[in-house]
C-alpha cells in the first residue's frame, strides 16, 4: 500500500468522535514510511485541529507531518498524513 485515503465522514463516525481519532491513528500505522493517508473528517464534532491534531502529534510526534488540504464543500475537512519514520 502506498499513498491513499480513509472516509472519516460516515455516520459511524459522526456519533462517535472516539472512533473517529481511532481509526484515524490506526490509518497512520497502516501507512508505510515514506507515504500518505488522506483523512476525510466529518464537521460534525468541530474544526480538527481542536482534538485529532493534537491526538495524532501526542500519539506520533515528530515520526508524522501534519497538513490541512482543504474544507470540502459539504462542511468536511481533509488532511494529508506523512508518515516521516
């Protein structure tokens, strides 16, 4: 698997915040060195850079690089996932 993405926007997802930060992490470590994840998360629970960014750096600090792609139309925001180590 080389770069790709995970939908994080499914109703699922939309009720339970928790889960949402837990596959998001586990789409990390699925990712290999070298590559990318694009996560598609929901607006429901807020802006992301309030509870999964700083989730995602506590639990991978510097082996990750973080960027905000894009706020899509219906409300979503992307961010693109590197994993450095």
């Amino acid at each position: 698997m080389g770069n790709w993405s995970i939908n994080l926007e499914t109703e699922e997802y939309e009720q339970d915040r928790e889960l949402l930060v837990c596959d998001a992490k586990q789409a990390i470590l699925d990712t290999p060195p070298g590559f990318y994840v694009n996560l598609a998360v929901a607006p429901t629970h807020g802006n992301p850079d309030s509870y999964l960014v700083p989730a995602l750096k506590e639990n991978f600090g510097s082996t990750i690089g973080i960027r905000f792609v894009d706020q899509c139309g219906c409300g979503g925001y992307v961010y693109k996932v590197t994993r450095l180590k």
